[in-house]
C-alpha cells in the first residue's frame, strides 16, 4: 500500500514510536574515540534517527540522556522544532533554537577526534566499526564551557557547572521564539 513507503507509517516505525511513548524503549546512547578522519565518511552515518555530536558538547553523559530524551518528548508531544529527532537532540544539546549556530556548537568537525551519539534506533555495526567506544570522552571536566558557557565561573564545582548547563538544556522549550 501507499502507506508503507511513507518512513513514518512504516509498521516497525510506528511500533517503535508507541514503545518510546510508553516508556519501553529508550534512546541509546554512547561515546567514542573515532577510529578514522574523513569527515564525509563520519557524517554520511548521521540520519533522522542517528545523532553525532562533539564530545566536547556533552557535559557529562546525563547531558546527553537529557537531550536524548527531551529530544524524543519534544517528537512525541508534536513541540519539537526540526523535522529530525537528531537534529533536535543538536537544539537540546546547546539550548539554541537555530540548527545553524547548533552545528556549529556542536557539530562534528574536522579536528572531531571524540563523539557523542543518540541513536533512536538500532546502531549500524558499520557505524561501530569507525568508533572506538570509550565513556571517558564525555565528561564534565571536558566540556567546552568557553564556547557554551563563558559566562560561569570557572570556579564553581564541577557538578554544579553540570547543572546549570543542563537547566539551560531544559528550558529550551519555554524559551521565547
């Protein structure tokens, strides 16, 4: 029928939806060492259901989790902001509301050499074979906060610095457009 070539009515993909609306089914998240560096090759892994971040993003991993699953709450309640729930889990990561200066804050680049990922569906094992995963590539004390949070002191303690990040990430949705 008409209805299974449409991405979204597909049975499997509407299962899945119901499963993540019920809570049964959780994003998958993970970390990695990238194992290559061709840019094109790591992007071209980066589909509606699959995001990539910079490790250097993620302040911590239950920063990424928060995105992860405001991302999918944001696709389930019809409030995101973009089409994908990868690029939305971009605009939860760094609290902006333009995919733009997102991919710029947090995108994969050239000088990438550690990632992020949430993936809202199965992970590709071709896609594991370019990483080498390693949770200590997001933390806390890795997080960029000059390009994210100049405006934090520097001396707070780290679980603290974590928090307001992520209040930051959680507002989002009330933030005036």
């Amino acid at each position: 029928s008409a209805h299974t070539n449409t991405p979204c009515l597909r049975p499997r993909y509407l299962l899945y939806n119901l499963l993540c609306r019920l809570g049964i089914v959780e994003p998958i998240v993970g970390c990695g060492h990238l194992k290559i560096n061709k840019l094109d090759e790591i992007l071209s892994f980066v589909t509606p259901t699959l995001a990539l971040v910079d490790s250097r993003s993620v302040c911590g991993i239950e920063h990424l989790h928060q995105a992860a699953t405001l991302s999918l709450t944001a696709h389930n309640n019809g409030s995101n902001l973009s089409n994908d729930k990868s690029t939305e889990v971009l605009l939860f990561l760094t609290a902006q509301r333009q995919i733009a200066k997102a991919l710029k804050l947090a995108g994969i680049s050239d000088n990438t050499e550690s990632i992020g990922w949430v993936s809202f569906d199965t992970v590709s094992t071709d896609f594991l074979k370019v990483v080498d995963e390693d949770d200590s590539v997001i933390s806390i004390s890795k997080f960029d906060y000059t390009k994210f949070a100049d405006d934090i002191d520097a001396s707070l303690e780290d679980q603290l610095k974590q928090k307001i990040i992520m209040t930051r990430t959680a507002t989002l949705p009330v933030q005036p457009r």
